[in-house]
C-alpha cells in the first residue's frame, strides 16, 4: 500500500496512550489499534478529524504517501 499510517510516531511525540486517545476522540480502543498498527484500509474524515484535534496535528502527520515500486515501474514504462 502506498499510504503510510504515521499515528504512532505522532502518539509518542505527543506522549499519548491508545486508551486516552481512544477516550479522547471517542472510538473504540480496538479501531484506534488497528489505525496505529496500519492494519485498516480506510479511515473516515470525521474519525481523522478528532484525531488531529485531539494531538493537535495536520492529517499530512499521520498519513504518509510512498511510492510502491510498481508505480514507479508502470511510469518509466510508459515513458
């Protein structure tokens, strides 16, 4: 996948447990964990939302785009 789930870094930069965060942000534990641990494939803005209000970062924080090598492959190929 070419998008990087950051949460953890940027729940130890801020010095935050999953449980406040879950408290915090009002989803559950499990769904936070699965965010953190990159283990989902979508993510609603409005959950993005209160997670970036509540560590007070911007969504570019915790989400990171990387390149695959198949993109980078297909792209030279079609040049």
């Amino acid at each position: 996948m070419a998008i990087i789930l950051r949460l953890d870094r940027v729940m130890a930069d801020r010095k935050i447990s999953l449980k406040e965060l879950s408290e915090k942000v009002g989803v559950a534990n499990v769904n936070l964990s699965k965010i953190k641990t990159g283990k989902i494939s979508a993510i609603r803005f409005s959950t993005l939302d209160a997670i970036c209000d509540v560590l007070d970062c911007q969504p570019g924080d915790i989400l990171e785009f990387q390149r695959d090598d198949r993109s980078s492959e297909q792209e030279q190929n079609e040049a």
